[in-house]
C-alpha cells in the first residue's frame, strides 16, 4: 500500500519544526501514487504561507519539494511517497 505524506514548517522562530500535516492512502499502485503525490504538490494550501502567489514545484527523490512565495516571504514544503512496509518476521 502506498501512501502520500505532506510536510511541512508550523510555528514560528526558534519554535518552528517540521511536521506531517496530511496523510493520504494512495493505493497498491506506485504510478498512481505518484500521480496523487503531484497533483497534491500543485493543490495543498500550505499552513505558510498564507496565501501563496507562485508556487515552484520540482521532483526530487520519491517526491515534490514545492516552493511557495507568498506576498512578503518564501516556503516550501514536501510531497513524499511511502510504502507500507511489513515488520520482519
């Protein structure tokens, strides 16, 4: 089963971390997973910044690095694909 993961900044100056923000099943099927994994880049709504003007979506890995540039600051956030992995018996 594969799955798409969203992640990104919340909080502010020295208290700002990273954090899974959604989690979407995706299916058995890793294009298909892709393929929501990318259409995701492009349509989540990202905590920062609050309204995004330009979004940069790039491929890296097993997923998107999106760049989002609201009206005074950048951020980006990530769209990574995962698989269900069985513990080893």
């Amino acid at each position: 089963m594969w799955w798409v993961v969203v992640e990104e900044q919340r909080g502010g100056g020295d208290a700002r971390a990273w954090n899974v923000t959604k989690t979407k099943p995706a299916g058995a099927d890793r294009d298909h997973a892709d393929e929501v994994a990318r259409r995701l880049a492009f349509s989540h709504e990202p905590v920062h910044p609050s309204a995004v003007k330009e979004r940069k979506v790039l491929r890296v890995g097993d997923g998107y690095l999106v760049i989002a540039t609201g009206r005074t600051q950048t951020f980006h956030f990530r769209v990574t694909l995962g698989e269900t992995v069985a513990e080893p018996a």
